[in-house]
C-alpha cells in the first residue's frame, strides 16, 4: 500500500483537534508544558489541581485549542470519582490521560556531600531525618495517585477508541496513559532523596504493568511513561521558567558526571514528546518509558 503525501504531513502525523484531555498538575511547571503543548494542537485540556486559583490563572484558549480548570485532588478517590462523573456528562469519553501529579517528598539534603559530618554515623541520620508517615504519603501521591487516577478513567478511555476500517487497519484513535515519571526512578543514586526515587522507579514499573495487563485483556488502552531529566518546575528549586544554565542544571540533577547537554530541558522538548505518544504517530508504541533528559542516564549510574 502507498502512502500519500499528506499521510506524513504534520497536520495528520500530531493531529489533536477536538480532542478531551485530561493533565493532572497540569497548572505548573512541567505539567503546564506539556498543557500548553496539547492545546497549541487543537486538544480540549482539563488542568486538574487541588488549587483552584492556579488552574484558573492558565486556563483559556491556547493556540488552536484551550486549556480548561479542573479541581481535582489525585489523593482522594471521592475526587477522583467527581471528576470522571464531570467527564462523563461533559463528554461521554476521555482520549487520553496524563498523569503528572506529584511531589518532592522527604530528602536528606547533606547526603551527597560525602564530608558531611552525618557520613559518619549515615545509617542512623538517615534514620532520624525521614518517617514512615512521609514516605506513606509520598507514595499515595507519586505511586498510588496513577493507579487509581488510570483504573477511574479507563472505562472513558475504552470509549474513545475508533477502530480502523477492514482488518490490520491503522486505529482512527487510539486512546492513551501517559505517566510523568522521572530519570531519578531510572538511575542509580539517591541525590538526597531515597524516597522520591524509589516512587519513581514504582511509578515507572507500574506502567509496565498496566500496559501489559491491560493489553492482555484486549483492553486498546495503551500506556507509557515519560522520565523527564532537568527541567524548570515547583520541584527544583523554584526554577519555572524551564531554562537552566549548566551550573544550574547539573546542580539539580546531582548526578557523578556533568550532563551532556550541558543545559536543562525546554518546554518545547518535553511537550513534543507526549505529544508523539498521544497523537497519531504515537499509535503503536505502548509500554515504554521514554527518558528525556539531555544524556543524564546515560552518563550516570
């Protein structure tokens, strides 16, 4: 079979008109990226928050589509189940999801340093610095918030499917999770944070599990993860703007070897790459974990 032109024209190949989506922490930092990069291409994006106010600010008409508030707190099944009531009576469908939300959690912020005075007794300051009450609600929100955020909307994804016409044809829409992970869940070292990275890794691995479990079923969801280097957010150091210098970013990022791009990412690089996955050039990519990240994992353990 030939392919026309047109078939490879960016209109078609990252096509979201009409689209309803949904960004959970959607209204800052990287979530509001990768908002703002699915509204510039046509998509409906409901900005999910606890805080209202926030949401409200970057809502709006954004290039050919629009960025819609939605409060949402990813912690509380109630809300969770009031905000896929709102979609079904609004749209009877979700076309793909985005989980973002999250959070820093506890750190050890002397950890690195390796002449720190707690290096000497490291078990026991580590010990001290953190609690289980912290780590639990760490992972409610980075881990369990995916979960339970995915498994309330997959009936409303399921509905967003469009088969192709005959058999072995291309979807006419293949509905998606993408899940906002981190390099930190990839990579070896704790830069002061053990339990931000173990969530990371568990949210990373309950991607694979989801998209494989559910394409056993014959479920046409597909589901992977994106694990963001450096990039501008509430998380590092109250960088928003997205733009790092080197120092800056290797400084973040606390890694044993400088980054490669010698920069942190751009809003532009982060976005681009959900957009691939949830649009129709993303289409049979399922149960990856995509890493964009400038070179960082891999240059360091």
């Amino acid at each position: 079979m030939s392919s026309t032109p047109e078939e490879f024209s960016v209109a078609n190949l990252f096509n979201l008109k009409g689209k309803i989506a949904l960004v959970t922490g959607g209204g800052t930092g990287i979530g509001l990226m990768i908002s703002q990069g699915l509204a510039a291409n046509g998509a409906i994006v409901y900005v999910g928050s606890r805080r209202k106010e926030v949401v409200e600010k970057v809502s709006g008409p954004f290039g050919a589509g629009e960025i819609r508030p939605l409060v949402l707190d990813v912690t509380d099944k109630e809300s969770i189940l009031s905000a896929v009531a709102f979609f079904e009576r609004a749209h009877s469908k979700l076309d793909f999801l985005v989980n973002n939300a999250g959070q820093v959690g506890p750190t050890s912020d002397w950890f690195t340093e390796l002449s720190a005075p707690e290096q000497k007794e490291v078990g026991n300051n580590l010990f001290k610095d953190q609690s289980l009450e912290a780590w639990a609600s760490h992972w409610q929100a980075n881990v369990g918030s995916i979960f339970f955020v995915t498994t309330a909307f997959l009936e409303l994804l399921k509905k967003a499917y469009i088969p192709g016409q005959g058999d072995g044809y291309v979807e006419r829409w293949s509905p998606s999770v993408v899940n906002i992970t981190s390099i930190s869940g990839i990579m070896k070292l704790a830069q002061d944070h053990f339990c931000y990275n173990a969530a990371k890794a568990a949210a990373n691995h309950l991607t694979l599990m989801l998209s494989t479990e559910l394409a056993l079923r014959r479920v046409l969801v597909r589901v992977n993860a994106i694990a963001p280097g450096v990039y501008g957010s509430e998380m590092t150091s109250g960088h928003t703007n997205g733009h790092f210098t080197a120092a800056a970013a290797n400084a973040v990022g606390k890694g044993l070897t400088p980054l490669p791009s010698a920069r942190g990412g751009t809003d532009r690089e982060i976005a681009g790459t959900v957009l691939y996955l949830v649009s129709p050039s993303g289409f049979y990519t399922n149960g990856q974990i995509i890493a964009v990240d400038g070179g960082f994992v891999a240059t360091n353990p």
